[in-house]
C-alpha cells in the first residue's frame, strides 16, 4: 500500500509527554470541590449557605459579575469575586464563519500563553434536532507531533487547569444564553475535547473539568456525560484508566491509518503503542461503559486513503466484535498553513466510503465546520496574527 513519506528524515518533532513546568494559574472556585468550597467560604468569614449561592448565580445563571450576586452583601460581592474568581481567560480576539453560526475565540492565559476554543451552531433538519457543539483545548499547543496537525507542529507549552478548560465553556453558555449566535438563545449541548493539546496527557485536569461539567447546579453545569467527548491519539494506559473512572463519555480515538508502518509516520505515539494495542484499548473503552467510539481517519490524498486500506481498517476493526461498539468518521484534512498534504479527491473518498460499508462498517464523512477561519480540526494554532 504505498504512501508519499510524511517528513524529511530528521525533521520529524519529538514526542513530550510531561508538559514543561510554568507558574500556575491562581486557584479558582471551579478547581475546587464542593467541599473546598464551602471551607473556602467559611474562611473568609461567611457562612457556608453562600457557598450554594456563589454556585448557583456561577454555574446556573452564569452571571460571573459579581454585582449581579444581588442575594449577597454588596460588600461579600468584592471580597469573594477577588478571592475565589481569579481571571483565568482574556479574550484576544475572535473570528466567525459560516453567517456567525462558528466562532473561534483566541485566549490569552495568565502566562501569556494562547489557546483557542470553536463554537458550532447547527440549525435542525429533517434527520436531527438543533444543537450547540463547542469544540474546547486541553493543553497550550500540543506534545504528539502529529505532521499534518498545525497545533502539533507547534509544540508543547504547557498544560491548562480545570478552571481554564471549563471557563471555554462557562463563556460560550453565556454567549448562548445572551442571543450572542445567530439562531436565539440556547444552551451548550455537546463539547469536544478536539482542541489544542492531547487530552489524555492533561488526566488529571481533564477529568476534573469532566466531573464539574457534569455535576448537577449548583456544584457544576449540569450537562449529561453523553454530551461530552474526549478524543486521544492513543494513550493506551490513559484509555484504560478512563473506562475506570465512572463517567460514560463518549471517546474518539485519531487512528488515521489501519497499519503500523504508516500510523508510526501519521501519529508518532503509534511508535509507543501500536494500532492493535490501541484499538484492544478503545474496544475495552467500549465493553465497560457501553458508549460506541469514535474512530476518526483523517482522509489525505496519496497517503492513508487507498482502497486497501480500507478494506484493512474494516478488517482491524470487526475482528474485535461486531456489536456496535464503533463508528468511523471520516475528516477531509484541512489545509494547514506550509503544509504539502491535501484532501482526498472526492471520488477516492466516496470509494472509501463504499468498500467500508460493503464490509458491515458503520461510516460517516464530518461535515467540515470554520475551516476558512482555520478553526477546523488540525487547523489551530493559537496566532494572535
């Protein structure tokens, strides 16, 4: 199955899988747990019922002045916001694509650091209801070295808290709720952890925020686990301990290639965990929570997207079981700025499509969303150019 080479020999990035040490960002009341918050509130001198209180206008309300914290002393207002609500994220600037209905928003961090966050908006049509999808970051920039991946080329900065990685969507609820998109008020319906950054090498700050935006208000947002999905390069022991957790997200795993001489090229961690490994660990992902993955394969023209391959794809997959426990999703690869790669012709990619669903293979082709503000998948890099 030939393939045009990904990289000149010795340019190829590191992988980095511990993030560089930087100052942290200041506590936040989101980094806390219900119980830390109501001590915190103690010890500033007030009575833990304002705990509640501060909960309820943060999370459900989502009114973050704290002069609209009318059931609270305009005095406990100040105290608090400055002691428990640190800002976390400065909005540098933001674009919108498709009549305002896509919105990426740059973010500056406490240490000058840039990442970005996409809003979707999706009218309803005859197959499906309307719906909200954020699509939010994890990391400042990104350790996996993915070539054909604008955040991976770009390295990695640093990890981000829990507090900055639910602040992305704290703020596109209030732009829903304010009529800010096009389409009237709404809420977040779906968020994806498809940003910058590797998900699974941020575990510990990603499954915080998972926990606080699935707690029920006031302790968090309130949205349904089934909502939320986490997408991974393949971090075969982070796979594991995640269907441990208790939490029934939905998981996306970038496979790309359904063999290890080209996904050792297209994901440098397939060097680390080959794609039998990784694809037992997304299988396993499936059996303990019942939550069907995602496969998602990057379609790239002469390189992963030959009538073999798929035939091969729909082979690795079925040999595991055919009971649901995956579905294929299909990206046409967005162009990045230098990049020497393309999308498949549109002909190779219906014939992808066609040998994968002869074989049993459930499949769809994403529809592309930002694509022109770069805001696509692969496409972020966190410029304030």
């Amino acid at each position: 199955m030939p393939a045009q080479p990904l990289a000149e020999p010795g340019k190829e990035l590191p992988l980095v899988f511990k993030a560089p040490r930087r100052q942290k960002p200041a506590p936040h009341w989101i980094d806390l747990t219900p119980e830390e918050r109501i001590a915190a509130v103690e010890k500033l001198g007030h009575k833990k019922f304002r705990a509640r209180q501060l909960g309820h206008h943060w999370f459900e309300r989502l009114a973050h002045d704290p002069q609209e914290w009318t059931d609270l002393p305009a005095d406990a207002r100040e105290e608090l916001a400055r002691a428990l609500f640190p800002t976390l994220l400065t909005r540098v600037n933001e674009q919108r694509a498709d009549k305002g209905a896509t919105i990426k928003t740059l973010w500056r961090l406490h240490d000058g650091s840039l990442v970005e966050s996409v809003l979707m908006r999706y009218a309803a049509t005859a197959h499906s209801s309307a719906r909200t999808t954020l699509c939010v970051s994890s990391q400042a920039g990104c350790g996996m070295a993915c070539p054909f991946c604008a955040t991976g080329q770009g390295g990695l900065q640093r990890n981000m808290s829990a507090g900055e990685i639910v602040m992305q969507v704290l703020d596109a609820g209030r732009r829903l709720q304010s009529g800010d998109v096009p389409g009237g008020t709404g809420r977040v319906n779906n968020i994806v952890f498809m940003g910058m950054g590797e998900p699974l090498a941020n575990y510990k700050a990603v499954t915080s925020a998972v926990r606080t935006l699935t707690s029920p208000a006031p302790d968090g947002f309130g949205m349904s686990a089934r909502g939320i999905t986490v997408s991974t390069v393949g971090l075969v022991p982070r796979i594991e301990q995640l269907a441990e957790e208790g939490i029934p997200i939905s998981l996306a795993l970038s496979l790309h290639a359904p063999d290890d001489e080209l996904r050792d090229e297209l994901v440098p961690i397939n060097t680390r965990w080959k794609v039998d490994e990784v694809v037992d660990a997304a299988w396993h992902y499936a059996q303990k929570t019942r939550r069907r993955v995602s496969i998602e394969y990057i379609m790239i023209r002469d390189i992963n997207d030959q009538p073999e391959r798929a035939d091969l794809l729909a082979r690795v997959l079925k040999k595991r079981g055919d009971w649901g426990w995956f579905h294929v999703n299909l990206i046409p690869l967005n162009p990045t700025p230098g990049s020497i790669w393309t999308a498949s012709d549109r002909a190779v990619e219906a014939e992808f499509v066609r040998r994968l669903v002869a074989r049993g293979v459930p499949v769809t082709v994403r529809d592309t969303r930002g694509s022109d503000i770069d805001g696509a998948c692969g496409q972020l890099a966190a410029s304030a150019d």
